[in-house]
C-alpha cells in the first residue's frame, strides 16, 4: 500500500475511509511490535476495538 495513492486505499475498503492516510503507518508500527514480542501473526478487525475485546473475553471462556 505504501506505493498507492489515498484515493486508490480508500477504494480497497469502506474502513480506510478516513484512515487511508494513515494506515500504511500503522500497519509498520504494528509490524515493529509484532517482531519485538516475537508475535508471528495479528488478527485485524474492521469491526473496532470493543468488538474485538469480545472476541478476545469470549475465547477466554471458550478455554476454561
């Protein structure tokens, strides 16, 4: 994406809407945290943060 022009991001998904301009940033800085805790994969959601601490709380339970 870092070649790609905001015009061309915001057509890849309704959620770069607002974001285009910064995503290629954030997808390094996560990419840095990833190999600093030595995380071999992310899961990403276009659904937002509280959905996602469901998510995480329900597979949580689904363990015990």
């Amino acid at each position: 994406m870092s070649g790609m022009c905001i015009a061309d991001i915001r057509k890849l998904s309704e959620v770069m809407e607002g974001r285009a301009d910064v995503i290629v940033a954030g997808a390094l800085i996560l990419l840095e945290i990833m190999k600093i805790r030595g995380f071999a994969e992310a899961t990403v959601s276009d659904r937002g943060v509280r959905y996602g601490i469901v998510i995480r709380e329900w597979e949580k339970g689904m363990k015990k």
